[in-house]
C-alpha cells in the first residue's frame, strides 16, 4: 500500500495516474436527471462531471457544473459522497460528488437527450452502482442538536 501523494499538476490523464473529480447529480422532483449522450461511435448515459483545477474549490466546481448543464435552476448545492475507484486507464480517481435540487428540467444537449430517473430499479450509470444513485436520491434528515446539558440554556456551538 503507498500513500496518496502526487506530483505537479500534468496537462491531461496520465496512465496510472490519480485525479480528483466532482460529479454532479441533478434532482428534479425526487427524479433523478441523466444524461443520454450520442456520440458517432458510441452512446453512453452520464452525470455531468469535470476534472478539477489545481487548488479548485469542490463547490464552486459543482456551481459550474449546474450551471453549464441544468442552466444554473438549482435550488439547493451540497455534498453527498466522496467515492474512490480505479479507472479504465490503471491510475486512480477521488470522486466529490454533489446533489443539485433543481427548480426545472434542463435542457437536452445538442448531442442527447435527459432521462428523468425515478427511485426504484435504477441502472449503474458511469462508475456509479444503482445502490449509490438511490442513496444520493434519498432525501437525508436535518441533523439535530445534541441533547442539552445542565439546567437551561442552548447546546453551545463552534
């Protein structure tokens, strides 16, 4: 086992190499929003995601991600997972992946078409098993407070 420490940033995949990515998953009324691409020599559903910049910011690279791919009608942006996998090239991907609660369904790419995905029966899409879309698509409850301690009074909070 070797640690994940990495050199100075390369211009594209390097085989055997490590990347940190950000995926974005588009919900629009508890469906999730897939994307069918086409392409001449193959066809592929996908969620939207990049490669992040050197020193990027995970969030402000999802914020773009929505905007470019759900025009910017998100409601809500946060954290889901973080998932680590081999990719077909030997090396290494850290995956940072985002839920966007979208206000409308976007619009198609020139190059496909949008599946809206209800909970129940998903396929794999991507790296992503059935059991990680439905995860993400299942709304989470707010955290609570600790119990309090002592006579009255807030919990404190840092």
């Amino acid at each position: 086992m070797t640690r994940a420490f990495f050199g100075p940033p390369q211009p594209g995949a390097v085989r055997g190499g490590a990347r940190i990515t950000v995926y974005l998953v588009p919900v629009v009324d508890g469906q999730l929003a897939a994307f069918d691409l086409k392409a001449s020599d193959r066809q592929a559903r996908w969620l939207p995601w990049t490669v992040m910049d050197f020193g990027a910011s995970p969030y402000v690279a999802a914020s773009e991600l929505a905007e470019h791919w759900c025009q910017g009608a998100f409601s809500d942006l946060f954290p889901v997972d973080v998932i680590s996998f081999d990719t077909p090239d030997g090396g290494w991907e850290l995956a940072i992946i985002f839920r966007a609660n979208l206000t409308v369904e976007p619009r198609p790419p020139a190059n496909g078409s949008v599946s809206l995905m209800p909970p129940g029966g998903l396929d794999a899409i991507g790296p992503f098993a059935p059991a990680d879309l439905e995860r993400w698509l299942t709304p989470r409850p707010s955290a609570e407070l600790p119990p309090r301690h002592g006579t009255g009074g807030a919990p404190l909070l840092f």
